[in-house]
C-alpha cells in the first residue's frame, strides 16, 4: 500500500518503528492511531505520530523502562526514543464523562470499541504497519473521500461528553477544509451554550490554532454559523463590520497580527471602554506579552493616523519598536480595506530609511549635572528634546549638544 512509503519518508519514523518492533516481538499489536493515520491518506506529513497496542500500560513500562507515566489512567504511556516522544495508548472505551472533558473512568477493550469512543470518523482510523493495512471501524475512509468532517456515532453524545470537541470541528474543517455533516453541526449548535465547561486555556489554544491557520477567515465563519463565537467573545462588538473583519483575517500576519485583526473593529468601537479587551484577554489568561503586542498593534494604528501631524523627531521615536513592521502592514491592510489614503504609510516608511536603528542619546544627565543644571523635571524635558533634535538631525554631535544644552541654562 502507497501509506507505507509515506510512512517511512517520516522524520520520527524509525522512533516509531523501534517502539513497534518491541511490541510486535512480543506478541502485542502495534498500530498507528488517528491524525497521522487520517494525514497520510491525505497525503499529507504528520507532526507526530500516535501508537495504540492491546499492550496493558503496566507492560508497555516493563517493555520501556523509560517510559513516562503521563497519563496511566486513561491507558497512556509517552516513551522517549531516538530523541523523539512517541504516545502509546492501550486500547480503551470510556466511561461517563462528568466534567464536559474527561471520562470518570476507562474500560481496556478492542480496536473496534476504541475507535467508536474516539471524536470524529477522520480521526479514528488506525494502520498496521506490519501488515500495511488500514483498520476503519467508522467509515472514516469514506467521510475522507467526501471531505466530510463527521461525528462518530451519535454527534449529540459526543459532544455531551467532550464539550471542547466543538470547537475541534471548528479547527479541522478549517484546517482541512471539510464540510461538516448536517448532523454534528445540529448538534454542536444544541450543545454550544455548555462549551464555558472547557477550560479557558483549552478555548485559547483551539482559537489560537484557528487563527495561525491560512483558512482562519473560514474557521470565523463557522464560529459564527454555530453560535460559538457569541459563547466565547460574550458581549464584546466582535462582530461589528464583520464582512471587513473577514477580510482582515485573509491577510498573513502572526498570531498578535491576527488577534489586532479580530479586534480592530471592536477596539475602535469601545473606545475608552477598551478595558473590556484587557478583560477579555486575562479572562482567557492570554500571555502577558500577547496582550501587549496586540495593544501595542492596535495602538499603533491610531499613531499612525497622526503621524503627520507631530513633530519629526516624536514620529521616528514611534516608529521603532518590536511590532513597527507588522504595524506598518497592519495599517496599510486597513486603509487599503476602508478605500482610504496611503500618505501617511508612505511618510513612514520614508522616515524609517532615516535610521537604520535608533541611535543612542548623545546627551545624558552625567553631561547635565556637568554643566551644573540643577536636577529636576527640567532634566527630563531637556533630555527629551534634545534627543528629538538628535533624531531630527540638527544635533549631530556632542559638542553641538553641549552648546545646546547650555544655551537652555539662560
């Protein structure tokens, strides 16, 4: 089967076959599990690989002494290899879930019983490498060849169980660009108002994956179709001038490029009520340094919208900082967007080839405190302009500072 030769292109293949080799030596199956399984019949290259076995956890240790007991409970062992981590999950059914996320307990069962508890028909194939052949107990071959994202089993009882499934729908029709099938997005729409059951980081790390996708435009669109992006923005405008805000997703860009995005509008909209934002974004327990880039971003749109209006030396002291660049493209996508001038982009950009990087102050406060101005908020305000000048160009050098700063004493 051509899945083999696929397979064996891998990077982490030979960890992978070292770990099925032990299994299958001593009697226990060894198979490849889920998304590698759906990428490789896609024709895609998986990040990493999953293994299932009959192997009980207990064993799977005995036959790896180096294996990390991560997730015993729920039947998972990880076994560094090669200088690689590979998950080996014994074979399971689950039992009740009762906090919307985890089963309260697992029974070790069959492939086929283990393939029916898994999420989606896409991702509960398996492949034996040893006998090259694919073991599809949910027709996840055929939903495949439809480009059908499609619920295993009952879709209502999947998403019960497991409330963050929902948004995984979301990510893999995005990411593949599936359609999902009539009845799991009935059932997500029913089940939508229980996803505040997921963890909020669980939510972040699904809407991040959403939008460092190339399809993310589409990921927000079903976001909303479903419903979920009420239950996860709650009262913020996100959807205000929506059809823009779309457009806006189109463009590349890095994660807080994406999320200044998502918000341009909403921040505009809220104005000094912006704190609703930095609320949003510790609700969510964003990083602190996200927060920032995406503010600073936002921020830097409306410098940008004033550029030209302030002083020389004030706009090139703005136009050097960590996210110039992407503030740059970012106001450039907006004003293309809105029909709007280019003026400023362009007086920016040319201010920019003014400086390589910012230069260090040639004045200092040990060259004040020399010249025996006393210290005082004067020493601030003569520092701050004379660096303006400095970037202005009409200090040059030391000695053009002195002059200056003592010109400033009388």
């Amino acid at each position: 089967m051509y899945i083999m030769d696929l397979v064996k292109n891998h990077p982490h293949w030979s960890a992978v076959q070292g770990i099925i080799d032990v299994l299958s030596q001593n009697g226990y199956v060894a198979w490849l599990a889920g998304g590698c399984v759906r990428d490789f019949l896609l024709k895609v290259q998986p990040k990493d690989f999953d293994i299932v076995t009959d192997a009980k956890p207990d064993i799977v240790l005995g036959l790896f002494p180096n294996g990390l007991d991560v997730g015993k409970q729920f039947g998972v062992i990880i076994v560094p290899f090669d200088g690689f981590q590979i998950e080996i999950a014994t074979f399971r059914s689950d039992g009740e879930y009762l906090d919307g996320r985890h089963p309260s307990r697992i029974v070790f069962s069959t492939p086929k019983e283990d393939a029916e508890r898994r999420d989606f028909t896409i991702n509960a194939l398996f492949y034996d490498p040893v006998a090259d052949r694919i073991h599809d107990f949910v027709n996840g071959k055929q939903d495949l060849s439809k480009q059908l994202l499609r619920a295993v089993g009952d879709p209502e009882k999947r998403f019960s169980e497991d409330k963050l499934r929902m948004l995984r729908a979301v990510r893999f029709a995005t990411q593949l660009n599936f359609q999902i099938d009539p009845p799991t997005m009935a059932a997500i729409k029913k089940y939508k108002n229980t996803l505040h059951q997921v963890s909020v980081e669980r939510i972040q790390n699904e809407i991040n994956k959403i939008l460092e996708m190339n399809r993310r435009a589409m990921g927000f669109e079903l976001l909303k179709e479903l419903g979920l992006l009420t239950e996860i923005f709650g009262a913020l405008p996100i959807a205000t001038n929506w059809g823009k805000t779309l457009k806006l997703l189109e463009h590349a860009g890095d994660l807080a490029t994406q999320w200044a995005y998502l918000f341009f509008y909403s921040f505009n909209e809220l104005g000094p009520r912006s704190e609703e934002l930095h609320t949003f974004f510790r609700k969510f327990k964003f990083s602190n340094q996200l927060e920032t880039e995406v503010f600073g971003l936002l921020k830097f749109y409306d410098f940008m919208l004033e550029i030209s209006k302030v002083r020389r030396g004030i706009a090139l002291g703005h136009l050097y900082t960590s996210y110039t660049e992407r503030g740059l493209e970012l106001y450039k996508t907006i004003q293309q967007l809105e029909n709007k001038d280019l003026g400023s982009y362009s007086y920016a950009v040319g201010l920019k080839k003014e400086w390589i990087q910012l230069p260090k102050p040639i004045l200092t406060g040990e060259h004040l405190i020399r010249l025996k101005i006393e210290p005082g908020p004067k020493y601030k305000e003569l520092l701050q302009e004379a660096y303006y000048l400095q970037l202005e160009k009409k200090l040059r050098d030391i000695n053009q500072a002195l002059d200056w700063a003592k010109a400033q004493k009388t």
